[in-house]
C-alpha cells in the first residue's frame, strides 16, 4: 500500500468518528446528517471505478470523464444535501413551533 493510500484509508476513521457523535448528538438536522452519510456513498464507490481506471483503462480516475463526471455528481448530491438540511434548520429558527 502506498502512502497515498494508507492516509486515505486512515482518514476514514476520523470521518467516522466525526459521523458518529454527528448522530449521538442529536442537533444536526437529518438531511444534512444524510449528506454526511451520503459521503460515504461517493468514498465507496469512486474507489472501484479508480482502481477501475488505473488498472484498465491505465490513467487516473481524473482523465476519464464518463467515470469522473458521475463519480463527482454524488459529492454535489451529499453536499446539496448537507446544506438543504443546514438551510431549513436556519429557517426554522426564529419561528413558533
């Protein structure tokens, strides 16, 4: 394993510790939790398909854009996600429940 890869395996633990008192907390709205989640989504499945493109195609996931352009188009719905929840918690402070 690279060094590249070991601290990307290794910054998994961090996110997931962050992902879980996220949750144990209780106060982050939970569609923005989901776009945390959603995150892991984009982690785990652009990793096959660069790995894909390394050992097939011969070139970093970056150079295919048939692969790199829906890859990324998870990290946008995570983010949307994220703050769409952030933006309707804001929206209902100030007002009466």
């Amino acid at each position: 394993m690279s060094g590249d890869n070991a601290l990307f395996a290794l910054s998994l633990f961090p996110y997931l510790a962050f992902l879980w008192f996220m949750t144990r907390c209780g106060k982050v709205p939970r569609l923005a939790l989901m776009g945390f989640y959603f995150t892991l989504v984009f982690v785990f499945v652009t990793i096959p398909i660069g790995i894909y493109c390394k050992v097939v195609l011969n070139t970093s996931l970056s150079n295919v854009d048939w692969l790199h352009g829906p890859a990324e188009s998870l990290l946008t719905l995570a983010n949307i996600l994220v703050v769409l929840g952030f933006k309707k918690a804001l929206s209902a402070v100030g007002k009466d429940p």
